[in-house]
C-alpha cells in the first residue's frame, strides 16, 4: 500500500470545485484501490477550513484467510443423522441449511463443526457457510 501527501496550490477554490481521482490501469489486471482521500483544509474556501479531524479508515487493508470451497468436506454424504463437516475452522462461522426449493431450515442444530440434521425430512440440502467475507455452498443428500 502506498500513500501520498499531495499539496495542491495555485488554485482558486469556489463552492463548485470538485475532485477526480483516475487511475491508469493498464490491461495488465492491474488492481487499483483509491481509499482513505482526506481533504485537509482549503485556504481559499472558508467552509473548509476546519480543525482537522482524524477519521479511522473504515475498511482494512488486511486480507481475510482465504478457504478452498473444494476443502469443506462434509460426512457421511447421504446422512441420516449428523452431518459433520471439515475443512476449515467453523468458529463465527454462520451456517445456514436450505432445502432444494430454497427454503430455510431452522430446526438444524449446529454444534461447531456438527449438524443435526435427524428432523429433517429425505431430500436433497445445501449448506451456506458464511466465514470472514467468504461463502461457500455445499450440498448433501438426507435419507
């Protein structure tokens, strides 16, 4: 990450000034982010002239682990019972089950890295597992 203090000056500031940022991202997949702009004070527009206040960037720069969706396993598959699942940690994850026509299922019971899945009725399921940003859908047959 790269930040620059840039100081603009010979210029004449009105109430309709307006900024643009543009970036000259080549063909190349280049990944280009403009976060964090402050404007720190105007001299030529009193309405900007302000104390200055520090504002904390509301989004991080830090990535949030990536999961291989194909290393969620889930066992046994078909299942009468419990549905365990592995692959990755599934603490604060929000695991969801729904059924074929994409109804919700509220009376699965999890217990970490268990599903109890006894109450629900012979069918095809899918599992939605929310964890840090990422989604990851996986099914599962009930007997």
């Amino acid at each position: 990450m790269q930040s620059r203090i840039v100081p603009v000056t010979g210029v004449t500031w009105t109430s309709q000034s307006r900024f643009r940022f543009r970036c000259d991202a080549s063909a190349n997949d280049d990944q280009v982010y403009i976060d964090d702009i402050y404007i720190r004070s105007c001299q030529n527009f009193p309405a900007m002239q302000e104390p200055e206040v520090i504002v904390p960037p509301a989004v991080s720069n830090d990535r949030p682990e990536y999961y291989d969706p194909e290393s969620v396993t889930l066992s046994p598959n078909p299942v009468s019972e419990e549905l365990h699942l592995a692959g990755i940690p599934f603490d604060e994850a929000n695991i969801t089950v729904f059924n074929a026509s994409g109804s919700m299922m509220p009376n699965v019971l999890s217990n970490r890295n268990t599903l109890d899945v006894s109450q629900l009725p012979p069918g095809l399921y899918f599992i939605r597992i929310e964890k840090d940003g990422q989604l990851i859908l996986k099914r599962f047959i009930k007997n």
